[in-house]
C-alpha cells in the first residue's frame, strides 16, 4: 500500500471518529423553563428530538427522550453533543378557582459547543 492510501485511510477514520450525531454521549446540556402567560408549568413533560430545527409534530413517540419538569418549570437534558434539538412541552396549567387548562408549545434549540450549557425556555399555548 502506498503512503498516501495509507493517510488517505487514516484520514477517513480521524473525520470518522471525529463527527458525533446529535444526541447522548457528550458534555453539553440543554436546560430552562417550561412557561405559560409568564408563569412557569409545574409538571410539564418535554420531549427532545435529536438532529432537528423544525417540529417533527405533536406525538410523543416523535421525540428520542423526554423529562418532566420539576416543581418549578424547571427541565434538563444532559450529556447531550453539540447540534441541533427540537423541544416539545405538553403541560396543565392550574388557574386559580378556575381549573386546569392544557398547554403545548416547542422550541429549536441549539448546542454550539462540546462542554457548553445552553438555556432554552419553552413558551407553551393553549
């Protein structure tokens, strides 16, 4: 083999080993609230899509992963790699005296760097 099949090879496998898809297995995270007309949503579920800038819909089984938010609003996905993300949040927000409401609402989020920490809030709607 010549040298330069050789580093052509080598080359292709370092390109190889270099490139992560969007997803688990990194050291960046993606965190924020969940917010409906400024408050936060207790309880909301949010999904993540891996690889994605648009909205792969409203069914859940459309998504790679979810959390549920905390006490707070509060979510997180962690470990994640650099790339884009598409988050959906399906939620009840409890109106005082009045009842529960349903609320939905995603946000695309983005991941720019290998160690980064990125804060999205997703705006929900009824």
């Amino acid at each position: 083999m010549s040298k330069y099949k050789i580093f052509s090879v080598f080359f292709l496998f370092l390109i190889f080993i270099g490139c992560k898809k969007e997803g688990t297995g990194g050291k960046a995270q993606i965190s924020g609230f969940v917010v409906y007309n400024g408050n936060r949503v207790p309880g909301a579920v949010v999904y993540i899509k891996y690889g994605a800038t648009t909205s792969p819909g409203n069914n859940p089984t459309s998504y790679d992963s979810q959390q549920t938010a905390d006490s707070q609003g509060n979510f997180a996905f962690v470990s994640l790699t650099t790339g884009n993300y598409y988050l959906y949040a399906i939620g009840h927000y409890s109106y005082p005296n009045l009842g529960f409401v349903n609320v939905t609402g995603g946000s695309a989020a983005n991941v720019p760097h290998t160690k980064s920490s990125v804060n999205y809030d997703i705006a929900v709607t009824q």
